[in-house]
C-alpha cells in the first residue's frame, strides 16, 4: 500500500513539472517571436514608406513633362530637359524615353541611334498604357539598352488625342542599394522585395538562404496562409508570415507591407532567415529536455530502489508456496498420465483397425474404378496444363494408337490430337475452364486419329483438382459413325425435297428457255433489218433470261450437296427469300403463299446456309402436307429479345438475342398426346410407306447444333406454327454492292491464257472475245492436250485455266503435269458440276481459285485481270 502511495506521489510530482516546464517555454517562445516579427514589420513599413514616396516623385516629374508642349513635340529645349533630369540622378534613372502613339521609340536619353524607331509595343506595361491611357506602374524587366529597370509611364495627350508616352526607367539596382545594402552592412543575410496579391515574388534583392534547395514551387497550404497574409496586411497596414518562400532557400520571417501606387496593388516582403530565432528556441528546448531528463532519471533510480526490496520479499515468500503447489500437483499428474497412457493404447488398437477397414475399402473402389475406366466405351483422359497425364483404354481405341500403349500420349498436348478444323473451339473451350467454368460443353470435336483419319467426338471438359493439382477430365464418346448415318440421312431428305420440287422447277426452266429461243429469233430478224438499238435490247432479254436459268441451275446444285459447308454470316431474308423461291415452283394452287420479312434486313446469323435452308424447307413441305384441302402457308422472320418473348426462358441462354423464323399453316394441326414425340426420330403420323420418320428429328438436330431449338405451337384441328430459334450475329455485315455498266481493260500487254475445257463453244468465244480486247487465249479440248500446248507456248503463258472434268485427262491431273514444268504459273479451275469436295481441297493441290460455271465474260475479265496485271 505504501508503494503505491509513493508512486502515485511521484507521478504527481512529474506531471506538475512538465506542465510547468512546458508554460514557461511557450511563454519564452511566443515573447521571441513577437519581438521579432516586431521587429521586422517596423523595418518593412519604413522601407514601404520610403519607397512609395519616392516613385510617386517619379510619377510627379513625368506627369509635368507629359503636359510640357516641349517635351511632347520633342523641340530642343524638351530634350534638353529630359536630359536634365536623367543626369541629375543617372545613379536612379537610367533613361527618360519618349514613345509615339504607336509605341516606338521617339527619343530616350542617354541617345541611342540604335533603338530609335524599335517597336516595344509588346511589353506588358506599353500594351496596358495603350489600351487604358492611364499612368502605368510595370514590373522590372530588361529594357532594350540591356540593364533590369522598373518602368513609369505617362500616358501623352495632344489635342485631346492620345499620342505616345513619357516613361522613366528606374535601376532596379537601385533598390538594393536603397534598401537592403543597409541591412546587409548590418550583419543580416536579408532580402527585399516585391510580390503580387498572389504570392508570387516578382523582383527581389539580396540573399536567397543557403543549405537546401531552394523550393520553386509552395505548396497549397502555404500558398493560402500567405495568401491570407497579404489580406491581413491590406486591413491593418502592415503583417508577418514566418515559413518558405518560392524560389528562397529554408524558412524566412517576413513583413509584408501592401503598396498602393497608381494601377498597382504590390506588397513590399522585407525578410530575414528564421535560422536565428528558430536557433533560439532550440537552444531552451534543448536545455529544458536535459533538466527534465536528469530530474526523471533521478526519481526512477528511487522508485527502482524501493521496488526491489520489495519484489524480493515477495519472490521468497511466492517460491515456498510453488514448492508445495509443485508436489501436489506432481502426484496428481502422474496418475493422469498413467490413465492417459492406458487409453492411448486402446485408441491405437481401435485406430489401427479403422485404417485395414479404409485401405481395403479404397483398394476396392480403386479396382472397380479401375474395372470401369478401363471397360468403357467412352473416351476418358486428364489434362494438365493441357497436356495429357492419363489416357484410358476407350481412348487409345478411338485413337486407334499403335499397340494400345498409352506412354505414347504422355506429355503430349491436346492440340496436337485436335484437327485444324476444331482448334478455335478446343482453344475457347479451354480458356472457358481457365476463366473459372466448371464444365464445358464440347460438340462435334473433330481429331485427327493416328492412322490419319479424322473421327468426331461428342462430350465435355471439366476442371477439377487431385492431390492439390488443377486438372482438367475430358469425357467423351465417338459419333463418327452417328454424323455419317445424320448426312447420309440428310442427303436423302433433300433428295426427297428435290423431287418435290422437280416439276414445278422444270416448268420454269422450260419458260427461261423459251424467252431465250423466241428472242433468239427477234434478234435474227432484226439483224437483216439493220435496226441496231433492237437487237442490243433483244440480246439483254437473251441475257437476263438465261442469268435466271443460271441462277435456278446454282440452287439445285447448292441444295443437293453435302452439308459440309463452314458457319458464315447469313442474312435470314435471303435465306427465306431462296427457299421461298424453289417453293414457288412447286406449290399447290389451292395452297396460298406469304412471306414477311422486315424491310431493313438486321436479320444476321452465323450458320451453314444449306443446314438451316434444309431445317425451313421440310417445315415448309410439312406444312404443305397438312392442308391437303387447301390453306395458308406463312413464313416470317424477327429478332426474339429477352423479357419480350417468354419462349426464350425455356433456353439456357436467356440474355442471347435470337433470330425467329416461324412457319405457320392452317392445316389439321397435331394431336395433343403426340407433341411429345413430335421431334423423336422415326416417328411419323404419315401412312406406312409415306414418310421416314426423320424430317423434324434431323431439323431439331441442325438447329441445336446451332445453339438454337425449335419451339411448337399446335392447336388441334386448326394448323400449327413451329418457330425456329437462331443465336443473331451482332456485328456489322455489309451489303453487297451493285455495281454500273463494266469496262473491259486493255489486255494487249498482259501474258497470254491457256484454256482448256472440252465444250468447243465456250473456249472459241473466249478465244474471239478476248481476241478484240488485245488477249491472246491457246486453246485446248483435254488434259493431254492443254500440256503439249502449254510446252509449246509456256514463255508466253501467265494463267492456266482448266475444266474440272475433261476426256483423257482431267484439269486436276493435268494441272499437277504442269506444275512440274512450271511450279511458279497461277492456275484456276472450272467446273459446272455439283461437287462435293470443299474449294479448299482444289487450292490445296496447287489451284489459286476455283470459278464456277456458267459464269460471264465480266466475271472472266476480272479473273484474268487479277493474275495478269
């Protein structure tokens, strides 16, 4: 109890002293800087005083010469008398200047020929006397006779008209002989100088302080609180500010003064460095710490004293009671530990039996997953860092890798499996997983096997981790054999559509046909009868008729491809406009057609053309199907936008925007209890021998391989609306353009052509057409003879063009023939017939293009013009 008296006593002693201590140095502290600052305001006002009173002498003798008649016409005597006044005090002024109303230079005394005439419109305090025609004050600048002056200008008025100036350059030297030499002789590194009402220190004289940098910038709060200075000077006639200065090395105490003379509103600074005062006051703070250090030391060295008795005392009377705690509790320890060893023991028995139960239970589950992984028929694999680690027996099957040896594909990267054709997708599936997905949905992965063939799988990736490894699992199936049966299917759909189509497209083709014929005979006609403007219209018809044959020609052969064809931005009014087209052709009078599509066509999608042209084509027939009496079949397109259609919440991607083609009719509609199996494959409700049962199956299909579906709408007994659902294509297409009448180049300097096709008629009119146009075409009827030409001719020849099928030997044999005698020359081939092999395959044996039949003397032109020029 007595210690914490005493302690509590010393504290209170302590405290009392600091205070103390503490009042008396902010009472010294604050009586220093008063004194000082004090001081150095009374030295600032003494100084501002003196010199306001002496430029306003300046600006009395300049004001009198403005008014003298002499002075302003610049006769003898008023030279003289600026002369006499520059002299009387040449130390203060160095020249009296006389300015015409132009700002040039009039006469300045001491004479100088050289600035005579010299325009000093462009200085701040001329520009302000010119454009105010009041007396002027300017800061110091360098004047044109090469010495620092502060001008005084007064402006100069002949018959009420402004007419120049009179101006006096004070030496800003000057100033420091007036002002701060004084305070120098003294002792004190000081300055003098001017400021704005910003702060800013315009001119000034003396010394800058030394030691730090000087600082060419204050900060925001300084700048405020010298700011306020300046503000606090203007109410009460004089101020100080103690801290840094732009452009002045360490801290300054500062009288500011404000200056009112003429236009001006300046501040006089009068400073001196703080390093005195600041030198002061760390002398007594310093003195101040050390008496109170020594007095602290003195009082702990007695509380430490005291402390120690009495912590030894406590510590001998605390030890005798450890000692008989210690003993008690070892005795009751030791029992607990014998307990405790006890049931370790029988913990450890229990622990040992738990983990021959868990191993035997894993090695079981590892061998039934093993049995399983090794046994199925899917694909099953484990990537890391997108290289395989593990690869099961299904895999390697499907691979048909050599031996079935897995060490085959460690390490080796999935690309390396993948075919060109499914890189982009395989590399988006895999920076899906690294975004964060879980799981990736992969469809129609084609890979290259390792006998080179190229399978397709079916299945998805998932992102996983074992053993504190990021993995990747792939599962999948093969559906080589499932796409081939889908196309063989498929094809036999469109051969099924274009027997529906063939009459009705037969009765068109006869129509073009006639159009040409009976043209054909208008044009005899009138080509005896020497009417020319006749025959040029007749053979327009000719032409326009048989582009129509063309046309109906491309879309037979289009349609009865394979659907091979890759993805491309497809306008969905063209692709309707087509199938309505070939519809047209074959459509049942009784059976009315329409077709709404939007005007502006926005309608994008990124599709193979003859995979959703084939979807709308068997939806069409179908709805052909169901109005055997007769009805309405419409076809109509738009944009399906989330939250306007509430059919788009049935599909995973609900912010997609979708591209809608509905195919509605007003036929028998479907049974309720059959919409459910509407899309199963091999269902029908046609009569036995009448229908495949696959048609809305392979349409479903297409579509969902497009990430789209197709929704059905049936009302029993009054027609059905099927709406096909595509993902839009958002960006830009671009219209194709149409084009005005075609100019043939001059092709007298390009190389000669060889062409080669078996239809005599194509290659003579080529041959004479281009002949009139300075080309020189060799011709040829076969592969075999299309080589010998080209060896007769080959200096000559820079274009080979050949048909696709030719007696003998065809173009693709014939062109590798030529390639050997010539690898550098360009070729192009020419077919007319409906082929299954992708352009690709054509340029991958060396053709630089493949140009389809029936094709104008336009389109050969350009061809010719790219290669040969």
């Amino acid at each position: 109890m007595r210690n914490r008296f005493f302690i509590a006593c010393f504290v209170l002693i302590l405290l009392l002293l600091a205070g103390r201590s503490y009042q008396n140095y902010r009472f010294i502290e604050s009586k220093l800087i008063g004194y000082y600052t004090g001081l150095q305001e009374r030295t600032s006002f003494v100084s501002a005083r003196a010199f306001r009173t002496f430029i306003l002498q300046g600006f009395n003798e300049i004001e009198r010469m403005a008014k003298d008649p002499e002075v302003i016409s610049l006769t003898r005597s008023g030279k003289q008398r600026m002369a006499l006044l520059q002299q009387g005090r040449s130390d203060l002024i160095g020249n009296v200047t006389r300015l015409d109303a132009r700002m040039r230079i009039a006469y300045t005394y001491p004479e100088n020929p050289q600035v005579l005439g010299k325009s000093v419109a462009y200085q701040e305090h001329n520009k302000k006397v010119l454009s105010t025609h009041q007396p002027v004050l300017g800061r110091p600048f360098m004047a044109v006779q090469g010495y620092e002056a502060m001008p005084l200008v007064q402006p100069v008025f002949r018959n009420g008209k402004f007419d120049g100036t009179v101006s006096i350059l004070f030496k800003s030297s000057w100033l420091g002989d007036a002002f701060w030499k004084p305070l120098h002789a003294a002792g004190a590194e000081s300055f003098i100088g001017l400021a704005d009402s910003d702060g800013h220190i315009f001119w000034s004289t003396g010394s800058r302080g030394h030691g730090e940098s000087p600082s060419e910038q204050l900060s925001a709060p300084e700048i405020e609180r010298l700011r306020k200075v300046m503000t606090d000077a203007r109410a009460r006639g004089t101020k100080s500010y103690r801290g840094h200065l732009a452009g002045f090395s360490g801290r300054w105490l500062v009288g500011v003064v404000p200056l009112s003379m003429k236009d001006k509103q300046w501040f006089l600074l009068s400073g001196v460095p703080d390093e005195m005062l600041a030198r002061a006051l760390a002398e007594y703070r310093w003195n101040l710490l050390v008496a109170a250090a020594l007095v602290l030391m003195l009082m702990l060295v007695l509380v430490l004293a005291m402390g120690s008795y009495r912590r030894q005392y406590s510590l001998a009377k605390a030890r005798a009671k450890l000692a008989d705690e210690f003993e008690a509790k070892l005795a009751e320890r030791t029992s607990d530990l014998a307990a405790a060893k006890s049931e370790l023991e029988r913990y450890s028995q229990e622990l040992e039996t738990q983990i021959e139960v868990k191993t035997r239970k894993i090695k079981e589950s590892e061998e039934m997953y093993r049995c399983m992984v090794d046994n199925v028929d899917s694909v099953i694999f484990m990537l890391m860092t997108n290289r395989f680690t593990f690869v099961n027996p299904g895999f390697l099957i499907a691979t048909h890798t050599p031996g079935l040896d897995s060490s085959q594909w460690k390490s080796k990267h999935i690309l390396d499996l993948v075919s060109e054709r499914s890189r982009e997708s395989t590399v988006a599936a895999l920076d899906a997983l690294d975004a964060g997905a879980a799981k990736v949905e992969v469809s129609d992965l084609e890979i290259v096997d390792a006998r080179g063939d190229n399978r397709v799988w079916e299945g998805s990736l998932h992102r996983t981790r074992i053993g504190g490894r990021e993995l990747t699992m792939g599962l999948f199936r093969d559906i080589t054999e499932q796409r081939q049966l889908e196309r063989q299917v498929l094809q036999g759909q469109k051969l099924e559509s274009v027997g529906r189509l063939a009459g009705g497209i037969a009765h068109d083709f006869n129509n073009i046909l006639g159009g040409i014929f009976g043209n054909l005979a208008l044009l005899r006609q009138h080509i005896s009868e020497d009417r020319e403007a006749e025959v040029h219209e007749l053979l327009g018809t000719v032409e326009v008729a048989a582009r129509r044959a063309a046309d109906l020609t491309k879309k037979l052969l289009v349609f009865s491809r394979r659907g091979d064809e890759e993805r491309r931005p497809l306008m969905a009014t063209k692709l309707i406009q087509e199938v309505a087209s070939l519809l047209r052709t074959s459509m049942p009078a009784r059976i009315s057609f329409e077709v709404r599509v939007p005007e502006d066509d926005d309608l994008v999608m990124m599709v193979n053309p003859t995979e959703i042209q084939q979807v709308i084509l068997n939806l069409c027939i179908n709805g052909i199907e169901a109005m055997p009496e007769g009805g309405k079949l419409t076809v109509s397109a738009d944009r399906a936008r989330p939250g306007e259609d509430p059919d788009l919440l049935q599909l995973d991607k609900r912010d997609q925007e979708y591209i809608r083609i509905r195919v509605s009719d007003t036929g028998t509609g479907i049974d309720p209890h059959l919409l459910d199996r509407i899309f199963d494959p091999f269902f029908t409700t046609k009569e036995p021998g009448k229908g495949s049962g696959l048609g809305l199956s392979i349409a479903y299909h297409l579509v969902t391989k497009h990430g789209g579906t197709i929704l059905l709408d049936s009302d029993w007994g009054r027609g059905s609306v099927f709406a096909v659902y595509v993902p839009a294509y958002l960006e830009t297409v671009e219209a194709e353009a149409e084009g005005g009448a075609y100019e043939y180049p001059d092709f007298s300097k390009a190389p000669a052509v060889l062409m080669a096709d078996d239809e005599e008629m194509i290659r003579n009119t080529a041959q004479a057409f281009f002949a009139d146009r300075g080309l020189t075409i060799y011709t040829a009827g076969d592969g075999a003879e299309a080589i010998e030409c080209f060896r007769s001719h080959q200096q000559d020849i820079g274009l080979v063009l050949l048909d696709l099928r030719m007696p003998r030997m065809n173009g693709v044999e014939a062109f590798a023939f030529i390639r050997k005698l010539s690898p550098g020359v360009p070729g192009v081939l020419m077919t007319g017939f409906g082929y299954d092999r992708p352009t690709e395959d054509f340029t991958d044996v060396g053709f630089s293009e493949v140009i389809a039949k029936p094709f104008t003397f336009e389109e050969l032109s350009e061809l010719f013009a790219r290669y040969l020029f």
